[in-house]
C-alpha cells in the first residue's frame, strides 16, 4: 500500500503516528540482504518515487527551444549530483564513485542524441523524448526475449530509470526530495531508490531501509553498504504490506522485514543489532593484517571490481591486488567503440591506483546475457551458448586488437596481467597469444612502453576448459575459476532463472570435483590458478576451497575482512579433511552439511555478523546454511 494522501508541500516533515487499526497484523517479509546491520524503527512509506509528466507535441518552432530546456536539465542534473557528493565529503570512496558514474550517465552522448533526435523528428516536448529515449536504451540492456536476466544487466537498467527520473524532475521542477525533512528517526520503505537518494540519507535520521526491487549488486545497495545504513533490497510486496507508522525492523543480515512485531521480538533485534556493531568493528579493524591460516599458511585474497575508484576502496578493504577488472563496461550504452586511448588511461588509472600490487585485466566478455549497444550482435536462440566472450573477441580481431594495445600500453605502469573469458579450447587461446603478440610489436612501432613481458591467463568456466586443464596449462600463464558460469554450463542450470536457483549449488560434488581437477593440473605445470566468483565470498566455501588446493580467492571488496577472518581461524589440514570428506559425498545438500557442522563452531560469528556466537548457541539458535546462488557479474 502506498502513503496515504497529504495535503502538506513536498518535503515537510511528517509526524508519524502508529495506525490505530489493531486489526493490521504482524507479518514477515523476506527479501535480499542488501547492507549489514539490524535496524528498528517507524516506517516511512514512500510509494512509487517516479516523477509524472505530460506528453504533448510541440511544433517546428518550439524544437530549439525544448532542445535547450533539456540542456538545462543536464547541467543542472549535474548540478545537482555534485551538490550531493559534495555534502559527503568524509564519504568512502564508493560512494563517490557511483555518483561520478551517475554524473558520466546524464550526460551520455548516445542517451542525449536519441532524445534530441524525438524532439525534432517527433515533435516530441523534452519530457516525452526523455522517457521514450530511456525505455530505448534500457531495452539494451535486457531485451524482452532474453533468455537470461544477468544481475549485472538488471541493474544497469535500474540505473537508466534513475537517470531518467533525474532528468524529468529537473524538466519538470519536481525538485522534493524523496526522503523529506525528517524531525524523528525512520525505516524508508520504496520501490527503489537511487543512489543519488541513498547518499541524501546521510543528513536525514533514516536507520534503514527496504526497497521492493534491487539486488545484493545493485548501486543502492553498494551505496548503503559504504553509508553503514542497515538495507534489504528484493522486498517484492514492502509496499502492500507496510504503512507509515508501522513498527519495523529491517535486518540486513537475515534479508528479512518484520512488521509490527512484538516486545519479545524487538528486544532480540536490539540484542543482535550490538552484537552486530561490536562484530563488524573487530573485522575492521583487523583489515590489513596478513592473511594466513591458523597454521601459518599465506592465502592470498584480491578483489573483484569494474571501476578504478573500486581499486582504491578494495585496497581499503585489505586487497592484495586486483584478481578480476571487468572491462566491458566501457563498451555499454554507446554507440562508438572506446578508442585505445580512452581504453589505456582507464586501465592506466586502476594500475597505477593498485602498484605495486597486481592488477588482472579481463578482456571484455561481452555476448549472451552482457549486451554493449556498441556491437552489433545477431539475435540468438540460446545466447549463453552463442557468439560471446573470447568468441566475439576473435570474430572481431580490430576491435580486438585495440584493446590488447590499451593494455599492453598500461603494463608500463605497474604490474599488469591479461586475462581470458570463455576459453573452451587450446586453439582459442592460442589465438589469443597471437594477437596479443601483434598488439605488442604495434606499440612498440608507434614508440608506447609496455612491460617486457605480460602474463596471459585464462578463465576456467565451461566443462571443456576443466578436462583440457592439464593440456591449458601448458599454454596459460595462470587460471581463474569463475565459479558462476561453470555452474551454470556444468549442471544446465539458468543462473537467471529464479525457480532454479536453490539447485544451482556451488557445493555440487560434481563442481567440487572440477576445482581439484583443475587445482592438480595447474599444479602439475607450475601454473598459479585462483577462483573469482560469488564461491569465493562465503565462509563455508572459502575454507573448503582451501581443502580444495587454492591459496589465492578473488571477491567483492566488502567480503575481503570477513574472509581474511575466516582464514585466520581454520587450519589447512582440517580444512583438506573436510575436502576429502566432502569429495565422498553424492549431494550438495551432503556437502553443506559437512562444512556447516565442521566449521560453523569457529565461524558462527561471520555466519550470523553477531559477535557472540556462544550467546546464540546458547540461545538455541541453528546457523542457516545458504547456498551461494549468487547471479552476479563474473
């Protein structure tokens, strides 16, 4: 249910009174775990946050001037978004980040000419053009015959309706803030938010909040996380089932939402929201110490990012480098390719933020359910198994090409290696050397530096790759385990597919027994080999990986300090019991039930965020197990 009617103006502040209809009942709301943290409070319902507009046609003497007034709202969307990054000075790093991204989005080329082109080939007023040109572009990112709906992509067309609704309210002089002036603390609850309205929560007392859509990677969820303000995000019916006024704590560790709960309830949440604060304190400030096992062996943990002000944040977090820089988001919602200089300083920035410390490129993997406007692909009956990845890079040498020299120029400038998506044959790779080693006599020609050599490694994410390990090793420099894909390709598996997810299990027997197989191989040859998907992000999984035989994990930034922790508590040898126990086993939910009960004693804090795990086992609570199912961008 939305807010109910006011006829106070915009962005004064509200007194939120308990509904005095006792008969609406308490009730639980399930969602994403968006930020860390327990919050209690009064809810703020905020409704659908979209902003109205008209839609009229203009005449051929009104097109100039509609062309200007949509000048006007980009400069003063910038504006604007400066003005809020500015309020959050002392801010982390992330949150400037995203908005700098924002700022970039308001003024794309390729957004702003198809709008100019509505207004004066339509006869459209800007607004019109605007939403039109939005729909236009976010169609790019998930088309309505996609047969997967990747997280990553998800979200980038949130991104686009943010965009969209920052430009009407300028042209529209809807300038309300969404969170208005606030005299009490309170619990946001919306369809969304921007990351723009998430940062506006710093000055207002919001102690969290729950949005209906959204994922674990979405913008807002990141910006909450870097704000400390307790989120879940998913929440598909927060609206329908919560009032202004009601009672509700928001428990971004669990991903759920109580409604007017009782006494009984509410004092547990405050119990665990301390023991929440007091957890994440410890890790924090335990960050930057090395990370090795119980028994003294070193494992080392990078970090996964797409933007050069992440590399900063993940050294923050504790990162000894770089294990997976996703380039192909410079290659999204543009019309031209990215030349090699835009490509170099780019990458030069994220290698020179890191040095010394490693920095591993990935080479766009673009195709299947990732979509770049600049490419123009063929429509497929099955895109997760078509022209993508190393296969589009190959199919497309110029294009190619230009990016191998952006990164051979930016190895001048620290340590740089090149990594491959989707190689499922030695003869893919092989071609791969060959370009690369093209890309390299032709910056030598035009008088670039490049480092003498540059490592070129590849990822491990279908079948073939695996059983081709031991002959892949001969020809790769390092592997990279991407977990998510080689679930998906091993067990035919939509990643996307919701009703699915719970059996797309990274504790599979049959992917546990790819990750030795591939760990021996690269042993056997010498070849260091890492893993870089969501596997690498849990607890559970981290340890049995260990046992497995990596000693080098890749991951959201966020995640580095609870898994440095994790680290620290377990020993290899119990750690390679557990492996070998768990290679015996036939099911995943077998698998599970081993790690759980063999670890979860030492790492019931980092399950639950809670600091004191004896007072939970006390309190009779089980630790809840969850699959990593995570459908993230890797």
């Amino acid at each position: 249910m939305s807010e109910r009617p006011s006829s106070r103006p915009p962005g004064t502040p509200e007194t939120l009174v308990p509904p005095s209809d006792t008969s609406h009942p308490g009730v639980m709301l399930r969602g994403i775990a968006g930020s860390p943290g327990v919050a209690i409070g009064p809810a703020l319902v905020v409704g659908d946050t979209r902003t109205a507009y008209g839609r009229r046609h203009i005449a051929a003497s009104q097109v100039d001037g509609e062309i200007e007034r949509l000048g006007r709202a980009v400069e003063d969307a910038k504006r604007h978004l400066r003005e809020v990054s500015a309020r959050m000075a002392t801010a982390p790093m992330e949150t400037s980040a995203i908005l700098d991204a924002y700022l970039t989005m308001v003024g794309d080329p390729m957004l702003l000419e198809r709008v100019i082109k509505k207004i004066r080939e339509e006869r459209k007023c800007a607004e019109w053009a605007v939403v039109q040109a939005c729909e236009e572009v976010g169609k790019l990112f998930s088309p309505a015959d996609s047969i997967e709906r990747d997280a990553y992509i998800v979200e980038r067309s949130h991104d686009i309706e943010f965009i969209c609704d920052r430009l009407l309210r300028e042209l529209t002089g809807d300038t309300r803030q969404i969170v208005p002036n606030l005299g009490q603390p309170v619990i946001v609850i919306a369809r969304d938010l921007s990351p723009a309205d998430t940062a506006g929560m710093v000055r207002e007392p919001v102690m969290g909040f729950v949005t209906e859509i959204g994922t674990r990677t979405s913008h807002t969820a990141i910006m909450a996380r870097a704000l400390e303000i307790p989120a879940v995000v998913g929440v598909a019916d927060a609206l329908s089932a919560v009032r202004t006024g009601d009672t509700v704590i928001v428990d971004g560790l669990r991903g759920e939402v109580v409604v007017n709960p009782g006494e009984v309830i509410i004092e547990e949440a405050r119990e665990r929201s301390a023991r929440h604060l007091a957890f994440a304190r410890g890790l924090l400030s335990a960050r930057h110490q090395p990370c090795v096992t119980r028994d003294g062996e070193a494992v080392s943990l990078k970090a996964n990012v797409e933007l050069p002000a992440e590399a900063i944040l993940a050294l923050d977090h504790g990162a000894e480098g770089i294990g997976l820089y996703r380039t192909e988001f410079i290659y999204i919602d543009r019309r031209t390719m990215p030349t090699e200089d835009e490509q170099y300083e780019l990458y030069r920035a994220v290698v020179e933020a890191v040095a010394p410390r490693p920095v591993t490129l990935r080479t766009f993997d673009i195709g299947g359910d990732k979509f770049a406007s600049s490419f123009q692909l063929p429509a497929e009956m099955n895109p997760a198994l078509g022209l993508r990845a190393v296969r589009l890079a190959l199919s497309r040498p110029d294009v190619f090409l230009v990016q191998l020299r952006a990164m051979v120029r930016a190895s001048f400038h620290g340590d740089l290696r090149i990594m491959v998506p989707m190689v499922a044959s030695v003869q893919e790779l092989r071609e791969v050397r060959t370009l690369l080693g093209r890309a390299m006599q032709e910056v030598d020609v035009a008088g670039h530096g490049r480092a003498k050599h540059i490592p070129l490694g590849m990822m491990i994410e279908v079948p073939s790759a695996v059983i081709m390990a031991d002959v892949l090793a001969r020809e790769a420099e390092f592997f990279s385990i991407g977990t998510n894909d080689l679930i998906q390709y091993t067990l035919a598996i939509d990643r996307g597919n919701r009703s699915l997810a719970h059996l797309a299990s990274p504790f599979h027997p049959a992917i546990l027994r790819m990750i030795r197989q591939v760990s021996r191989a690269a042993a056997a040859h010498g070849v260091p080999v890492a893993l870089c998907g969501a596997m690498a992000s849990d607890p559970l999984a981290a340890v049995l990986l260990i046992g497995l035989g990596l000693r080098e994990l890749s991951m959201e930034a966020a995640a580095i300090p609870e898994i440095k922790e994790a680290m620290r508590r377990v020993t290899t040898a119990d750690c390679e019991r557990a492996a070998e126990g768990a290679l015996a086993l036939d099911t995943a939910e077998a698998v599970e039930e081993l790690i759980a009960g063999t670890f979860a004693p030492s790492l019931f804090d980092l399950l639950t965020g809670t600091e004191d795990g004896a007072y939970a086992a006390e309190a009779g609570l089980a630790v809840e197990v969850s699959t990593v199912t995570d459908t993230s961008y890797d």
